[in-house]
C-alpha cells in the first residue's frame, strides 16, 4: 500500500497551520479594527459634547457709572469662581456704561443678583463679580439692575485723606482751650 510520499503530509500539515494561522490573524485585526473604530466614536462624540456645553452660554447686561478697568474678555466670577467673561461695552444714552456678559448655561441670575466690579487686591485684574439674590428668575438677554461700580483708586485715596484731615481737625480742637 502506497500511502503517500511522507512530504505531503507535512505540507498538508503546513498548509492547514498556515490557513489556521491567517484566520486567527485575521479576527485580530477585525477586533483591533473595531474597537479602534469605537474608540474614534467615542472620541468624535466627546469633543462636540464639550463644544456644545461651552457654546451654551446665557448673556446678560448690567449698567454701570464707572467701570474703570474693565474691558471685553475681562472675567465674571461667583465666589471668586470663573463663570463666564464680558463680551461687549458701550455707552447707553443716558452715557451710563453697559456691559454685556456671557455666563454659563447651568448658572442661574434672579432679579435680585448685584453684578460688582472688584479687584482680588489693591493692583489686581478687575473683574465682575456676581452675587446671587433670591428673586425672580432673570430670563437670558434681560439687565441685572442691582450694580456696583468700580471703585478708583485716586477716590479711595481722596476719602482716606479727607478722613484723616477730619481726625486732624478734631484732634487740634481738643487741644484748642
């Protein structure tokens, strides 16, 4: 009985390896494929979600007297927290300031929320401050009415000076029989 030369069976053997060997090969390109792509999803939906909630800002306006310090891209902040920026100033009729603001979309003003002009020290940046009421709601596009304007260092110094003067003046009247 002729069986075979012994060499085909080993190719037969290689063959079947080899073919076996491709498959295998190739579901793990299949699978690396997949989760590369649901990767690449994954990633294309993230990056509009954060483009969606930054876009969603609600805008305000607020009238000032002085708003010394304060120019577009300056910050507005709840407790010292970054909630949004100034987008806009310009003088009404009355030559008030107005300043338009963005704030983002999960902060929530009321009718009784003061919008202050401040500064973190002596020299710092100015920026808006916003302190909450507890009114009604403020629709987005509506004017927080409640303000406090900037406050200049040249006046500060001139109410210092004239409280000092005022002490003077008492001091010497003392003195004075």
């Amino acid at each position: 009985m002729n069986r075979g030369h012994p060499n085909r069976y080993i190719w037969l053997l290689i063959k079947a390896n080899s073919q076996m060997y491709y498959l295998r090969h190739k579901q793990y390109e299949l699978l690396t494929g997949f989760v590369i792509s649901v990767c690449f999803i994954f990633l294309i939906i993230s990056v509009f979600k954060v483009t969606e909630s930054k876009s969603k800002s609600f805008y305000y306006t607020a009238r000032f007297n002085q708003v010394d310090g304060i120019s577009v891209g300056s910050e507005v902040k709840i407790a010292g927290i970054p909630v949004g920026i100034v987008k806009d100033l310009y003088l009404d009729k009355d030559l008030r300031a107005v300043i338009s603001i963005t704030v983002e979309n999960n902060i929530i003003l009321d009718s009784e929320s003061v919008a202050s002009i401040t500064t973190p020290g002596l020299f710092g940046k100015k920026y808006i401050q916003l302190d909450i009421g507890s009114g009604n709601t403020l629709k987005p596009g509506q004017e927080i009415i409640y303000t406090e304007d900037s406050l200049i260092l040249a006046d500060l110094l001139k109410i210092i000076g004239s409280k000092s003067k005022r002490h003077d003046d008492v001091e010497y009247n003392k003195r004075m029989p």
